[in-house]
C-alpha cells in the first residue's frame, strides 16, 4: 500500500460516471432540457444533453438511471455563520467555548448543509480557511466553503459584544475577539489595514465589514448607526481589491449601505431597509445583495421568540416587515441577488425555509437563480458553480424525487428538502442517496 501524509484525500479514480434519463434544470434561462445525459469524469461534468452519452456506455462505467426526475445545480448560501453552530441557544454561550470544540461543531453543521444540498456555502464570520480545506481534501464531510475569516467591526459595532460594564476586551466576550473568532475589533486606518491584510494572510477568500447595527444579534449598536470613517472603509476594500477580491458590507439601511458601497466594497448582506436610491445606485455599480429572511422569520416563532428582549424583537420586527418589500424591489430593479440564511445555533435546521420566504414575493425560478447562478457570479465561479451545462463545471447536482414539483415553479422540492431530495452529488462523488437509483455508483460516502 503506497504511504501519503495525507491518507484521507480521495483522488479522482477515472472512472467514468454517467447520469441517464435526467430533466436538467438550465437555472439561467429558467427552462426544462428533457431526457438528458450528464457525463462526469474526475469530478467535472464533461458533456450535458440529449445526446449524452455520445460514446457507449461500458461495464466499467458508473451509471445512474434519474427516470426523468429533475437534475439541478448544487445549491449555494451565501451566507452562513459556521462557527456559530449547534452547542448552546445562547449565542454567547456558543462563540466563548474553545475553538476546537467549536470547529467539530461546525464540521457537524456543514454536513448538515450539504445533506440539504448546500454542495456551496459562503461563511460571513467565523470560519477558518482550515475548515474550508478539511471540506475539499475529505478529511470533514461538508460543501465547498468560501471564507471571509472573522468579520471586521469598530469598538461599539456589531463584532463588539461587551456590554455596557465591561471596559477590556476579554476572550469569547467580544463576539470570538481572536483569531479565528466570529468578529474582530479594529479602530483607525492602521488598525483597519492590520486586520483586512491580516484575514487575508490566514486564507480569507473575502473580507466582511461590519458597516451598521445588527439586525438581532448584538446588543448595543443601534440598527440605524454607521460604522467606520470613510477612510477606514477604503482601506479596508481597497486592500481586499489589491489582494484580487473583495470586501462586502453588513448593512441594512440606506445610508450605511451608501457609505459602504461609495468607499469600495462590491457586496451588501441583508439590506432589508434599502430604498430605492440606494437600489438604483446598487445596479449601476453592480452591487450584488444577499437578503437573509428566515432568521428573522424564526424569531417570531417559539422557541426562538423567546430568546429576544424588547429591544431585539423591536429591530427584528422592523427588519422583517420591510425585507420582502426590499427583496421584490431589489429584484424588479434588475440587482444580483444570492440566497443566504444567517441562521445560528439550532435555528440552522431551518435553512430551506429561506426558499418559501422569497417565493412570497417572486416567481420560483427567480428565487432558485439565487440560490445557483447568481452566487456563482459573486463568487467568481459563474461556469464552475451554480450551474450543469457548462463543460467542466463541477459535477455538484441535486436530483429531486420523482414526485418533486418543478423547481421552476414551485420551491417547496427545495424548501423540503429532506422529503423531495433522492440524491446529492458534490465534485462527483455521491454524497447521499435516499433512493436507489440503477447501478451504485462506486466510492459513495457512507
């Protein structure tokens, strides 16, 4: 047996594997390819479409008969949190335990993820790019992971935990003030500078900016504050620009989204008090938007609801009656929408349920482009990701059950997943199978 010194990568085996019988989803023209093959080799897809496969199909070949079920891209959030997973309900409780304990929680969560058919997930504070490569060697079970490492706050922002009393930052207390933490402080453009090139020094495929209030999550910061000079911004955007990505901006109302989008930074995540101003200026600078609706929908449910004191279920209330509003007017003005959640602790169990919120307002189609071609484009992986018709493209697909609705026009095969998903696939390589379909495929995770 030859050696490794890392023996739990699973290398590509060149076998060919071969999906027949498929309805394709083409996500970004919102139309049905019937009786599709999908042809994979070392996790890509190489050839999509009727006449696939164009060569004979052998014994050496994996093969899974769909019976025309629909096939659709590997979903993606945008945004996730984590490090912020199962543990405790109360979040404090969760970011102050030791950092080991909480990266085998977040192996747990990302799993959890990718059994929904999240194969893509986008972490907006928290995560360590070391989870992002235990994911992609197999040493963890979870998605493809995109990290911005911890978030960037300003003393009394939404990364500063403390309360009132406390005068010195103390471990866990500041939102994971540390490496590694959910959020980090940094105050000044010195400061601002450390802490961007820093993230990016241990990995961070982005940078996130805590730019306002938090919607529910911290206790001081009022929903309607701004964070940071405008110097500050620039630094910090300029230096992930420098770095060849870029910084996105936590920011709900119009005028810290305008401060953030005016001083560099190219993404706005949640946005539920946006107007039309800043809409408009949001599409012609090309600002992509990731509403995250379900958190504040759970918290008006028990036993969420419950954990809010008044001056939380007060911002949460003013949130959540303007996000659907923003959501279809955001989309109507022609804005990149992506799909996030944000859910925390065991809230995350809810992460589908995103899909139904959006299609209150929007057709189904629309809603599932934001959660595939949409991100792939923010993520700058638009023919690798978000989608199956693009020749070497990741082979990350969800196959829904035959008594699936059409995902172009009806979400609830998505919102219900663990009902209407059969089979989920990640570069390649099976990753659950509820139904048996045909042959086997070989190196199915168990």
């Amino acid at each position: 047996m030859s050696q490794t010194s890392k023996p739990w990568i699973r290398n590509h085996d060149n076998v060919r594997t071969v999906i027949i019988n498929a309805t394709v989803i083409d996500v970004e023209r919102g139309e049905e390819v019937w009786d599709c093959g999908i042809e994979i080799l070392n996790g890509k897809v190489v050839d999509v479409g009727p006449h696939v496969p164009a060569t004979p199909i052998t014994p050496s070949d994996r093969v899974i008969d769909v019976d025309t079920a629909y096939v659709l891209p590997g979903l993606i959030d945008c945004h996730v949190h984590l490090m912020a997973a199962y543990g405790s309900v109360i979040l404090r409780e969760d970011v102050s335990v030791d950092s080991s304990t909480r990266a085998l929680r977040a192996a747990y969560a990302g799993r959890e993820m990718l059994m929904r058919g999240f194969t893509t997930i986008r972490d907006c504070g928290g995560a360590p790019r070391s989870l992002s490569v235990a994911f992609e060697e197999g040493l963890a079970v979870g998605p493809r992971l995109f990290v911005c490492g911890s978030a960037i706050s300003q003393t009394g922002g939404h990364g500063d935990f403390r309360g009132s009393s406390e005068d010195s930052y103390t471990v866990g207390e500041c939102y994971g003030h540390c490496h590694g933490g959910i959020a980090r402080l940094a105050d000044g453009v010195s400061s601002c500078l450390v802490a961007a090139r820093d993230e990016l020094r241990r990995g961070a495929h982005f940078i996130k900016i805590c730019g306002t209030g938090g919607g529910v999550a911290s206790p001081n910061d009022p929903l309607h504050s701004i964070s940071f000079t405008d110097d500050e911004v620039q630094a910090i955007a300029q230096t992930a620009s420098r770095f060849g990505t870029y910084a996105t901006a936590h920011a709900y109302t119009p005028n810290s989204a305008r401060h953030a989008i005016l001083n560099g930074v190219k993404g706005i995540e949640h946005g539920n008090l946006l107007d039309l101003d800043t809409l408009r200026l949001m599409k012609q600078m090309d600002i992509f938007l990731t509403p995250t609706l379900i958190t504040y929908n759970a918290f008006t449910r028990e036993p969420y609801r419950s954990r809010l004191d008044e001056n939380f279920k007060a911002k949460n209330a003013e949130v959540l009656s303007k996000g659907l509003e923003t959501l279809k007017a955001a989309h109507d003005m022609g804005i990149t929408i992506c799909y996030g959640s944000d859910l925390l602790s065991d809230m995350q169990h809810l992460q589908s349920e995103e899909f139904s919120i959006r299609a209150k307002v929007l057709p189904a189609a629309e809603v599932l482009k934001m959660a595939t071609c949409n991100p792939a484009k923010m993520l700058g992986m638009k023919d690798r990701l978000g989608t199956l018709l693009s020749p070497g493209c990741f082979a990350d697909l969800v196959v829904l059950s035959k008594d699936a609705p059409n995902p172009l026009e009806d979400v609830a095969g998505l919102a219900e997943g663990e009902r209407y998903i059969d089979l989920i696939m990640k570069d390649g390589k099976v990753v659950l199978e509820r139904r048996e379909m045909g042959v086997r495929p070989r190196g199915m995770t168990p």
